[in-house]
C-alpha cells in the first residue's frame, strides 16, 4: 500500500503511514534472516558427503545462532523506534496503530542471554536433550538454538500479521 514512499526512520514525518511501511520493511528483513537460518539447516544435509557430522552439526547450530541473533536485535529496534515514533503521533493516530502497540506489549524484548540460558528454559532443553538421545548428541545445540528461533519467527508473524491488517483497514 505505501510502497512508494521512501522512508529512512519510523520517525521522519511520523505519521501512520511511515511508521507501518518502516515496519513492515524491518518485518521483511526479519523474515528474511530467520528464513536463511531455517534454509541452511535445511539444505545442510546436501553437505552430509563432503563434511563430517562432526564440522556439520555444530556449523548448523552457529547458523541458527547467528540468524536468531540478528533477527532478535532487528525486533529489538523495530520496538525502540516505533515506541519512539510513536510519542511524537497525535491521540487519533495512537488509537490507529494500537494493534501494533498491543503486539509489543504482548511480546516484548527480552534479554537474549535468557534465550541462551538452559537453566531458564528448562522445556527447550529436555526437548533438545530427548531429540539429542533419539538422533544423535551433535543434535542437542541445533534443537536447542532452532527452538529460540521459532521463538522469534513467532514474535516476527504476529507482527506481521498486525501490519497487515492494519493496512487493510486503512484501505
């Protein structure tokens, strides 16, 4: 809908229009780092004939890590600058845009070393360690890693999903 707007920052000119094409430009971004992630986990068994489980496993996992870092840290400013953006709208704009502002709420920036943190997500890893036990050892980081990536493609479709219908309304 505002694809022909060029927009640098959610706050230049805040208005609605800005800050849903600032959002869901950073959304797509998300997208894309948490769909390189789930691609190369996928495609790495094209690999299997050339580089042993060993070399393999463990550079899957660190893919996941990586793309679920970046993706945590773009989510991470796409809150810092809506919220931003947001104090500088009028009354009548807030209500437009308070499904975004609900999102926020609901899945809020978390601190990533809490992702990291076994002993704080005791579910994720008695899953990683019961699919290490039933695949292969190597396994347990790649679980481990891939369920804080859901997590964060869960925050990032939600959005989506706001922007989106936001959009529509405003049609």
């Amino acid at each position: 809908m505002f694809k022909n707007k060029q927009v640098e920052e959610y706050s230049y000119q805040p208005n609605v229009e800005n800050i849903l094409l600032s959002l869901d430009r950073d959304v797509s971004r998300s997208e894309s780092i948490l769909m390189f992630g789930l691609a190369s986990g996928m495609f790495s068994s094209l690999l299997a004939p050339v580089a042993p489980p060993v070399v393999l496993l463990p550079g899957v996992a660190l893919i996941f890590i990586v793309t679920t870092i970046l993706a945590h840290k773009n989510y991470k400013n796409m809150q810092k600058q809506f919220t931003y953006a947001m104090h500088r709208l009028d009354y009548k704009q807030v209500r437009v845009i308070d499904p975004l502002i609900l999102v926020f709420k609901k899945s809020p920036v978390q601190d990533l070393g809490d992702g990291f943190n076994p002993l704080k997500n005791l579910q994720r890893t008695w899953k990683s360690v019961l699919g290490g036990i039933f695949m292969n050892p190597l396994w347990m980081p790649i679980f481990y890693v891939m369920g804080m990536h859901i997590n964060e493609e869960k925050k990032v479709i939600v959005l989506h999903q706001a922007i989106r219908q936001l959009e529509l309304n405003l049609k």
